[in-house]
C-alpha cells in the first residue's frame, strides 16, 4: 500500500496553487479521487467478481441511504487484491477494500461496520484536509516523492525510507487520533441507523487490534491509520450496549449466512495465489473434511483453469452444504468456462433470483454470464437486447470485459459504430486512454450524427485529446 500514499503525494503537484490555503474543493477531492483510482488500476490488481462487487457496493448504498442525511459525494467501493487486513478511502467518495480482511468478518453486519468506518472518514473529509496540510508545506522533496513513484516498487520505497522531507509529508497524511474518533462516532451512528448490529463494529475492531496489521504500510509504523487503543474499544462497546437498533435480520441484504461465507470463499480463490492457495486447502482436507474448504478449493481450481478438478470438488462441496439456487451459479459459470455454451445457457435461464437476498448481485451475475452464452452461441439478438439492458446496471463498469464483449457482439452484428465505442469504453476502464481515444475517433467515422453515443464518444475524444496535449507539454 505503500504506493498509495506516494500517489497522493503526487497528486498535490495537480491541484491549482489558488486553492493552496483553502479546503480543497468538492470538485479537487473528486478530481483526486478519480486519479487515485486510475492509478490504483495500474499498479494494483482490482478484483471483478461481478457478483462480489455489487454485494460490496449494495452494503455501501444501503448504509449511505439509511444512515446518512446528506453528502456531496457519490461513495464508490472496490475491492483490491492485497493480503492485509486493511480499508482506506480517498477524497471523493472513493473507498478501497483489502481482499485481506475477508478473513476475517464474519457476518455482513462486520462488513458493513468497517465500510461505515470508511465512510464517515470521508464524510468528515479527514483525508483532503491532510491533503491541504501538505500543500502548505510542500518544497523542492516533493519532487523526489514523485520520482520515487516513477521509478516504482522497491526502489521507491528506499528513496522514500531516505528522504526526511518526504517522509515527513507521508507522515503527514495518515489519520490523527481525533480522526480515528470522530470516524468511530460517525461511523456507529451510519452503522446502527441503517439497523446493522451495533456490536460488530467493536467486535471486528477488536480482531483488527489483535492483527494490528490495520496500517497503510506495515514496513512504516509511522503510517499505521488505524490504532486501537483498549479506550476506543470501550467506547464502542459502551456505544453499542446503550444502542436501540431492532435487531432483525430484515436489514441485512442477504438473510442467508450460507450467502456470505460463499462470497468469502470467491474472494479468496480470486484473490490469492491459486497455486499456493490450492496446496494448501488440500493439506487441510487432508486434516479434516470441510464443506467450505471443498468450495474453496474448487474455486480455486476453476480460477486456475482446472476444469474437471474443479467440477469434482465442487459436487462433493454441494453435497455436504445446504441446497440453494445461488451454487447453481457456479455450476453454470464452471460449464461455460468449460465451453459447454448451451448447457450453461439453458441452467441460467432457468434460474430466477427475483425473491431471492440479495436480489440484484445474483440476477447481474446471471444475466451477465448469459449475455455471454448469447454471444457464444451465435444469438446475437438476444445477446444485444441483454448487453444493452445490462448497460445501465449501476455496477457494470466495474467489469473488467463487459464492454470489451460487448464491443465483440457489435461487431459480429454489423454494427462498428457502437462496436468502437464499446472497445472505447473497455480500454478507458483500463486506463488505456490512448487506445480508447482511437476507438472514439473510430465510431464517429460510423454513428449517426445528433444521436446520444455520437454525442458521448465527442466528449470523450475532447477530454482524451486534452490529455495528450498536456503530456507533450
């Protein structure tokens, strides 16, 4: 996480020295939020479950409109691969996840707590007046602390480890204990309004104080973010005892705790060496039989393309795990993977989450993986039809290829305007504007004028354009 820090470091260098004595504004910490998620893009790996990212980002709405009056941001969560027990969010409503700390919460309610904790670190605006703090400060250093980030991975850290300015600044930045205290205020009220567990947050908090791995950098104790002195725990837990939140199950997005130890398995097989993980799973079913170890182990052999593995593993899990339509997912996502195409297709047009909890992951996971079928299987129609209603989920951008084979289909339809701008979208997300500035120029040479794409894919191409004109400055 150490290129985190650096990257806002960085970022300071972009931001209009009028605003050098003031608050940043609402439009500064949104521009900086956006870069930082471009760079955490490049540098660090985003996990694209589509599913997972809609669960994650379905616990955030659902605390913000419960639990929050008003903010100027729209909160976005992600979720990074990275081993700590970690979580930080960044000026604009912008919240990063560790795969981490799925090891650790148990239940949704502990999820939610530490995505409350987050929040109200950016609803009180903790990190952009630390930004301003370093902006006053900020001399000739700040221009190593930017070439450390250019050279990148060890190296940086040894320039960063030897440049006293530099690491001052650094130090800057990370959460003052008032900062803490005031998130833990904030963060309960959004938690306990929204009608969560007002328990979890002290009980997640104090696995957090027993890992005491909660730090931006482990090799910086100075950066450590999140302290937890026994005082704080006492304070949550006094805060929770004298709380009057009913205690019913309807809050949570999924009722079935079956549902969330399944996404923790999936975010462990996609997040973690599939090799390791694999060798190790084995070794403790050797030790003892578990269902969950068997699903993971499964998924992990699907992540790493071992089919017939995974399709063993997995029914000798189901066996042993209570029956829900949900694990029909996974048998469907398996069968396309193995390119059984029909077979995938006709399982997921059987399936029907509509009265299911959560509703909205399962139905966007099984629409998008049928959309595909569509497009393998030669349905064009239908697969445009799906593509297009799937278009304007809330979470879609957030998968990494859903434009890309979005773009595909167009093309096999015969339609190379939209066909471009899709590619256009797919390499934006990846942070490869000069490519999608290409497919944007592309679908105008075959979109109709006045047309709401046309119109889109202009405005893309005079942002784009205006990038590459301050790279050659």
């Amino acid at each position: 996480m150490k290129k985190f820090f650096l990257l806002l470091l960085s970022l300071l260098l972009i931001l209009p020295q009028s605003s050098l004595f003031a608050l940043l504004s609402l439009e500064e910490e949104e521009k900086i939020g956006r870069e930082v998620l471009q760079e955490v893009s490049k540098n660090i790996e985003i996990l694209r479950d589509i599913e997972a990212i809609a669960y994650v980002n379905q616990i955030g709405d659902l605390l913000f409109k419960k639990g929050i009056s008003f903010t100027p941001f729209r909160f976005r969560f992600y979720l990074i691969r990275e081993k700590t027990f970690n979580a930080f969010s960044v000026p604009g409503g912008y919240i990063f996840l560790n795969s981490g700390l799925f090891d650790y919460v148990q239940s949704e309610d502990e999820l939610a707590a530490i995505i409350a904790h987050e929040m109200a670190h950016n609803l009180a605006r903790h990190v952009a007046k630390r930004i301003e703090t370093v902006k006053k400060m900020q001399i000739a250093t700040t221009a190593a602390t930017l070439a450390a980030i250019l050279l990148g991975g060890g190296q940086a850290g040894q320039i960063v480890g030897v440049t006293g300015t530099a690491l001052a600044q650094t130090r800057l930045l990370a959460y003052s204990r008032q900062d803490e205290e005031e998130a833990d205020r904030l963060g309960f009220e959004v938690l306990s309004k929204t009608g969560y567990n007002p328990q979890a947050m002290s009980r997640i908090f104090e696995k957090l104080s027993r890992e005491s791995s909660f730090a931006i950098e482990l090799s910086y104790p100075y950066l450590l973010t999140h302290p937890l002195p026994q005082e704080r725990l006492n304070y949550l837990q006094i805060l929770a005892e004298k709380a009057k939140v009913p205690m019913q199950d309807r809050y949570l997005l999924s009722k079935d705790p079956i549902y969330f130890q399944r996404i923790k398995a999936k975010i462990k097989a996609i997040s973690e060496d599939s090799s390791d993980l694999i060798l190790s799973l084995r070794l403790q079913l050797r030790e003892k039989e578990d269902p969950w170890l068997r699903y993971t182990l499964a998924m992990s052999l699907l992540q790493a393309r071992f089919f017939t593995e995974a399709e063993a593993e997995l029914q000798k899990a189901l066996t042993q795990l209570p029956e829900r339509d949900y694990f029909y997912l996974d048998i469907a996502e398996l069968q396309f993977l193995k390119g059984n195409y029909t077979y995938a297709q006709r399982l997921l047009q059987s399936l029907n989450f509509d009265k299911a909890t959560p509703k909205e992951p399962l139905e966007l996971k099984r629409k998008t993986l049928l959309a595909r079928t569509y497009l393998e299987t030669g349905l064009l129609r239908e697969g445009y039809a799906l593509f297009k209603d799937l278009e304007e989920e809330k979470y879609i951008e957030q998968d990494p290829y859903f434009f890309y084979f979005f773009g595909i289909l167009c093309s096999r339809f015969d339609l190379p305007g939209e066909s471009h701008y899709y590619f256009g979208r797919h390499y934006e997300n990846r942070g490869d504007f000069k490519t999608a500035l290409f497919h944007y120029k592309r679908a105008l040479s075959f979109l109709s004028k006045n047309t709401k794409m046309y119109e889109e894919a202009e405005k893309k191409i005079k942002l784009y354009e205006k990038k590459e004109d301050k790279k050659r400055l």
